[in-house]
C-alpha cells in the first residue's frame, strides 16, 4: 500500500474522515473538510453532487473504491473526506511527490 492510503488509514483510525457522499455533503457545507478521495469508480451523479460542494478543496480521483476502502478498512464507498488541516496537508504532499493527480475544483 501506498503513503497516501497509508496516511488514510492513519485518518480514520484517529477518526479524522468522513465518508459517503451524504454526510460529506454536509461536512462539505460546513467547510470541515481539507482534503477530498473521490473514487475513480464512483457514479457520475455522485461525482457531480461531491464537485457541486467541494469547491476549492484538495482532491485526487487516483484510487478506486476497493482501494479505498482496503486502506480504511470500511466497506467501499465513492468517497472520503479528511477532518484534519494536518493531515489533508500531509496528504497533498505526498500525492504531488507520489506523482498522482491532485487538484482543486474550481469550476463552480
């Protein structure tokens, strides 16, 4: 396994991650969240309601919902948020030194 899915694990033991699109939504609105895994793999109407909310958070699509999942040891789900400044910084870094994709959506 990867750092950055490392880090997620890490994540959610320390109970740092929201996840499912309903509650990140609302985590989303209340600007609780600092860095966004949306699932490669995830529905195209569950993509569109996570960008609607999500803008200007990190975020990366490089991981599917097994992968995921396996790193956070929860069952599949489009996607997860982190809680914690600290560590969504963390995991920026080690996605741009990794070489995955990350980005902002900026579009809304």
């Amino acid at each position: 396994m990867n750092k950055a899915l490392t880090l997620l694990g890490f994540a959610r033991k320390a109970g740092q991650i929201v996840s499912g699109t309903e509650a990140l939504e609302d985590a989303l609105k209340k600007k609780q969240v600092h860095f966004l895994y949306i699932a490669h793999d995830c529905s195209q109407a569950s993509l569109r309601q996570l960008l609607r909310q999500a803008t200007h958070v990190p975020m990366t699509m490089s991981y599917s919902r097994d992968e995921l999942a396996q790193a956070t040891g929860m069952r599949p789900r489009n996607a997860y948020g982190i809680t914690n400044r600290k560590l969504a910084l963390a995991m920026a870094q080690t996605m741009e030194q990794g070489g995955k994709s990350i980005g902002k959506n900026t579009s809304l």
